[in-house]
C-alpha cells in the first residue's frame, strides 16, 4: 500500500482521538488482539501463573519450587528456590544456537566513521574476558563494581560480565559529577570503578578520568579503576591502581563459567533521585527481573529475529539496563546503542541513523521529539524512514501535539507509539500499549497484562474515572525492587506506607478514564492545587506547548492568599517569535481554552533554556526554589 491510498486509522470518538491498529500490524504482532485479551483476563484472574508461564520461555538451572513468596511482604521473591543466571539467557544461550554470529550489537560512536558490529560470539568471549578480569582482581560473589562509562560496548560488557560472576553492577551515568560518582560509590562500598578516558558528546571530548581522579579522593572501598581507552586523549595513569582495560583483556581467557545464582540473588543497584537529597539505590535481582523485561519487550516491542532495534537512551538509566541491554539480547535481538548528542553535527543525526542502518523499531523520550520538533518536519523528509515499524517513547507523560509530530513525521502514519509507563523501581513496563492496542496520544493505555494498577486516593480508595489521584499497583510483580540497598526500612516507607492496603505507590499522579485507559498527570510531588483543583504541572505545560509559537514549557505552583496556589509558567519560544504582551495574552487564552478556567496563570517569563535532569526531565524544584528565594538544595543532577 502506498503512503496515498492508505486510509487513516484515526477516528474520532467524541471529544477524543483514537488510533485503530492498521490491518499488516495486527497480521505482523507477536500477540494478536485476541491473545492480548486473553491474556488481559489471565492476569487480572492469576498473575502468578500468568508470570510463571512467561518464565517458561527462559532457562534455569534449577526450576523454582515456588512461583511467589509473601511471606515477608512487601520483601517478596519469585521464583524460590530456583537457580539461574541472566547472562545464561542473554549470551550462553544464544551461542549454542543459530545466533551464535548473528549481530548482537551495532554501535554508532558520535564521530560518524566510528562504527563497531559484534555477533553474540563475539560479544560472549568479551564478557567472558572481563569476567576473568574482574576475577583476577579479586571480585567475587555478592562484590559491587561501579560502572562510570559513557554509551560504548564496554558498558554492556562491564555489566554483562559482572553478572556472569555473580557480582552487583552499579552504573553511574557518565554524566554525573564527581561528587555525585562518589555518593553512589561510597554507599555500594564498590570495589572496582571501571571507567575512560572520555567520552565524545556535542563534538567536544570529554575527559572523564579527571572525574574519577576526583571522586577517588574519597573512595576508600575502591582497590582498583579500569580505563576504557576510548578516546585516546594523554591522560595519566601513573597511579598503580589505575589499569587500562585492553591490556587486561588482551591477558585474559575467553573463557569463563558462568556462575550459577540464586533466582533472588542481587544482579545491580542503580541509584535514582528521591524527594530528599540522598539518592536510592534501587535493588534489583537476577531472577524475576530477566522474566519481566523478557516479556514484556517481546509483547510491546514485538521483536523479530530480523528487527534492527534502537532504544535511543543511555545504559546509565534503567531504560538502558532493561531495554537497551538486558532485554534485547535476552530476546536475541539486535540492540543499537548510539554514542552522541542527539543533534550532532546537525539535527538530522537521528534520522540518519535509522536509515543508514535499517532501523525497525525506535525507543526515545518525549523530551526528545519536543526538542527535534523544533528543527522542523522538513529534515527527517528527507531520509527514508520506511525501515520503522514500531515507535517507543518513556519517561514523562508525552503531549498530544509531540505524539502527532512523531505519529505523522517519523511514523509515517504507519508505525503505533508503545507509550511506556514505568519506573526504576519497577524494572519492566507497567503500563503500555501493544502494538495492536486501540491508542489515544498522551494516554499510556493499559497496565500491562499481569499488573494490576489503579488509581485511588489517600485511604487507598480508588477515585471514579475521571478523577485524579495517586498510581498504585496492588499486586507484586517480577521485576519490582526487591528492596534499596542498605535501607529496607525507607524501601518501606517509601513505597509500602504512603498509601493504605498495601499496595506499592508509584509517586505519580493519575487519572483513569472510561475505557480504563491511564493518564499520567505528573509526579505527586508536581501537582499544584489551584483553588482545590488537583492540576499537574505536566498537563499545564502540554497545553502551553501545543501553542503554536510555544517550543516548551515548564510550569511551577506558587502561593496564592487566595486560590493556594497558582501557576507560574516559564516558556521558550520557537524560533522566529519573540516575546510580547500579546503572545503573553494568546498564550493565557490558549491555557484557559485546552483546560478551562481552573487554571489560574499569575505569570509567564520568556526564557532561553530551562533547568534540566541530564535525562531530559524539567528541574521544577529548582525554578522553585529560585523563584521563592530559597536554597535549590541538591543539583548533581542537574545538567547544565
Ligand atoms: C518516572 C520514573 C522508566 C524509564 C525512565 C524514567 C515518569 C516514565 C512515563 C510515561 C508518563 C512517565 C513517571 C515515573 N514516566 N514513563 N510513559 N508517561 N510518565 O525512569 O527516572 O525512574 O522515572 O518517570 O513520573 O514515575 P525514572
């Protein structure tokens, strides 16, 4: 079928813009519309055995004797008593069988001749090398190595062999400072930095190493950093505990045992920002976790033996350990991971990238598209984008107007946006679509089958549809922390306490509506409370970025004597609009327009960037904090 003759899935259900499957999406899917309810129904009646058979389709050592244990609760296991490892399944497998040479992963450095291609062959000898490294230094079982290293296949290599031995991989992303690097190291008490002598990002080099070298002034855990030669820039290695990467790996076997674990035994802590300054360090297992990320990529994402597969972030973030990683080569697939700043040298650098390598499926950030919207639909028309089949995106609620932009310009109107609504803490997609899902852009669908989520209000009550109110799941599912490292009782509060009826708070904000289908507000911690009207930040700032002139928004409550709160809003414009009374004006009529009345807007200020995490997300805490005068607290993660 030609792009002209294709008729549109879109139709309009009242006030609302649903998109139906095309008819070769739902013939190609993995799991047909019938199979999805099904297994809806499965899940929602016996999430244990819905899980237990999705553990079937991977290899154990020894089978489990029991699926789930809650005896301890919220401290729950799966799969008890059963012994595996998830380096088996993403590597040790693969190489007995047909995929032995076929690509695992394609890297594409930021300077654009920098290209590397590695079979699971290949990439299994390298872990296996690592892993005897790290061996031979000393790590063993249960021991933490700290991983400081940019977008570069010696990441998944450092990862992979950590687990292949048995130890717990904290990876730190190459972004953080050094006073950041060492918080995370201090806590995990790691043994190992691996690390390199810089990264490329935005066309400069960028020397990392001096990072460490700063950390290590106070890292006493720390015997040994590995350095990656990646850049090649001089750097010093005069201290004996610094050693180079290849000439450990060039001493090295290529051979190496895998080391048999306990299904709940710890596979890596990754630390992620809490609503106080000290971060959390996520726990998650070997077990359970390779069950749910399976799974579910294998159901959204669909993939095919054939599928040239792109998840756009960085390894640093649980999106990358589960989805860019883990997943993929535990499906077989064939995982791209891109070195760069995603408008270098120009702002076509993505699109390119799909096309010179055939990309089928592409997985990125709302932030992302909103950023590339701005450049225009004229430079990704001018690549052949035919090979994608499949849209991603994650991380914050995406707004109608990007969904669009990316449906229509990426997409072509051919590919369905899998909107995926998860968290570090839950490992795995919680809800999402599926390829043949009925979508509506800015809604994330359904949980996914096995999750039983709902929306209630403080008494654990759930709210009418409609209504706003607090994420929760009310069921354990297999990806799920198992804990924060060192900190069970916050691991409690946190998550298990917040809310009535143990049930796991998400933290966010929601509404559900009449088909049961999701939308994500915001993060309770980004509501504001407008004359007693719940309004999140997210959906202020989507209405202000679906302004024609708007580039994007953020949006803060500041008090009011009267209403509580009102909103402030902070706006970059697009380019070619300046600011005046007038777009001040048209921009407030928009706003009252897409949300009515409620929201009240003392002030809009034009601005030229905004205060960001370094994975996209809207520092609103620290518009805040300078807006009421007071101590923005704890940057590090702070991007600029
Ligand atoms: C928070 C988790 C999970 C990978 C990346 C972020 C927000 C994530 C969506 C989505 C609306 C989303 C939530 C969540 N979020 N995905 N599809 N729609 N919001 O991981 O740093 O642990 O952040 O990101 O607020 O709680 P994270």
């Amino acid at each position: 079928m030609s792009g002209d003759d294709r008729q549109t899935t879109e139709v309009i259900l009242g006030e609302e813009r649903v998109f139906r499957p095309l008819p070769e999406t739902v013939v190609e899917a993995n799991v047909s519309p019938i199979e999805y309810e099904e297994a809806m129904r499965k899940g929602q009646e016996d999430f244990v055995s819905f899980w237990e058979e999705a553990a079937k389709e991977l290899e154990w050592y020894k089978p489990w004797d029991k699926v789930l244990d809650e005896s301890d609760a919220p401290f729950y296991k799966w799969f008890v008593g059963a012994q595996c490892n998830i380096v088996h399944n993403a590597l040790d497998r693969h190489v007995k069988s047909f995929r032995k040479n076929k690509v695992a992963i394609i890297w594409q450095g930021e300077p654009l001749k920098d290209i590397k291609k590695l079979t699971y062959y290949e990439l299994y000898r390298r872990v296996n090398k690592f892993a005897n490294v790290l061996n031979s230094l000393g790590v063993k079982k249960g021991d933490r190595v700290a991983i400081y290293l940019p977008n570069i296949p010696e990441i998944a290599i450092a990862m992979l062999a950590c687990a292949k031995i048995g130890a717990v991989h904290t990876v730190v992303y190459a972004g953080f400072s050094a006073a950041a690097l060492r918080e995370r190291v201090n806590d995990a008490k790691a043994k190992i930095i691996v690390t390199s002598d810089g990264l490329y990002r935005n066309g400069k080099i960028i020397n990392l190493k001096n990072v460490v070298d700063e950390a290590m002034l106070e890292c006493s855990s720390v015997e040994n950093v590995i350095v990656v030669k990646r850049t090649g820039e001089e750097i010093d290695m005069s201290d004996g505990r610094y050693l180079w990467f290849h000439e450990l790996m060039d001493a090295a076997s290529d051979e190496c045992e895998t080391e048999v674990m306990d299904a709940e035994d710890m596979l890596f802590i990754l630390y992620t920002s809490g609503t106080t300054g000290k971060p959390k360090g996520v726990v998650h297992v070997h077990g359970g976790y390779m069950v749910g990320i399976h799974r579910t990529l294998k159901w959204v994402f669909d993939l095919k033996e054939t599928d040239i597969y792109w998840c756009a972030a960085d390894p640093g973030w649980i999106t990358g350990h589960s989805y860019i990683v883990y997943g993929p080569l535990i499906a077989g697939a064939t995982t791209l991971m891109y070195e760069g700043h995603p408008l270098y040298p120009k702002a076509n650098r993505m699109w390119k990238i799909v096309e010179d390598f055939g990309v089928t499926i592409l997985y990125t950030a709302p932030t992302t598209i909103r950023m590339l919207m701005r450049y225009g639909s004229a430079i990704p028309k001018k690549h052949n984008l035919s090979s994608l089949r499949l849209l991603g995106t994650v991380g914050e609620p995406i707004n109608p107007e990007a969904w669009m932009w990316y449906y229509q310009n990426i997409g072509q109107e051919r590919c369905p946006i899998m909107d995926t609504w998860w968290q570090t803490e839950t490992g795995a997609f919680m809800i999402t679509p599926l390829p043949v899902s009925l979508l509506k852009p800015g809604s994330a669908t359904r949980p996914f089958p096995g999750i039983h989520a709902d929306v209630v209000d403080q008494k654990g009550t759930p709210v009418s549809e409609g209504k706003g109110g607090f994420l929760v799941i009310k069921k354990p599912w297999p990806s799920m922390l198992r804990t924060l490292y060192r900190d069970p009782e916050r691991y409690k509060q946190v998550y298990w306490e917040k809310i009535p009826g143990n049930v796991y708070c998400s933290g966010d904000v929601a509404r559900k509506d009449e088909d049961g289908y999701f939308w994500i507000q915001s993060r309770a911690d980004d509501v504001i409370n407008i004359a007693g009207h719940r309004i999140g930040t997210a959906e202020v700032e989507s209405a202000i970025v679906s302004y024609k002139a708007v580039a994007e928004a953020a949006c803060i409550g500041v008090p009011d004597p009267i209403k509580g709160e009102v909103a402030k809003v902070f706006v970059i414009l697009k380019e070619g609009h300046e600011p005046s009374e007038e777009l001040d004006k048209a921009i407030r009529q928009h706003v009252r327009k897409e949300l009515g009345p409620i929201v009240i807007i003392k002030s809009i200020e034009f601005v030229d960037s905004l205060p960001k995490t370094r994975s996209g997300k809207i520092m609103r805490r620290v518009l805040k904090a300078k807006e009421m005068g007071v101590d923005p607290g704890d940057l590090t993660t702070l991007a600029d």
